[in-house]
C-alpha cells in the first residue's frame, strides 16, 4: 500500500498527517481521497502538489505502487 503524507491545511482538513491506500494512479488516489475526507478536503487537494518519492506528479495518469510515498503539500506562503 502507498503511503500517504499530508501537510498543513492539508493535514487537518484530511484529520490525520498520513494513511496508506491502495490505489493504481494519482486520479485514483484523488479520487479516493475525496470520498475518504469530503468536499472541504477536495476543495484543499484541488490546489495541492502532490510528490511521489519527491518528483511532483502533475499527470493523473503517473502510476503509484505500494512502495510509493505521496506527499500532500497545499500552497505555502513566506516572506
């Protein structure tokens, strides 16, 4: 199962900082994601980078394995 990392706004709207899914791709992931945590969750994801094994994965299509770590990572501001 891939192992998934969530950050910031990320984290608490998903209520956890990881979880692990079984999925085959990164709209899978999405979409389970989605079903999982609700609309303000979508709402957060939807804005979100998302890194597998830290290369960002903008293609629905790239393909997760159960060794794979998805990190969740929201917009950070700074100065």
């Amino acid at each position: 199962m891939a192992g998934i990392r969530f950050f910031a706004a990320a984290a608490e709207a998903a209520g956890t900082e990881s979880t692990t899914v079984d999925v085959s791709s990164v709209g899978d992931l999405r979409a389970l994601l989605t079903e999982r945590h609700g609309v303000e969750f979508a709402r957060i994801l939807s804005r979100c980078s998302l890194l597998v094994n830290g290369t960002r994965a903008a293609d629905d299509a790239v393909p997760l394995a159960g060794t794979d770590t998805v990190d969740v990572l929201p917009p950070f501001a700074g100065g």
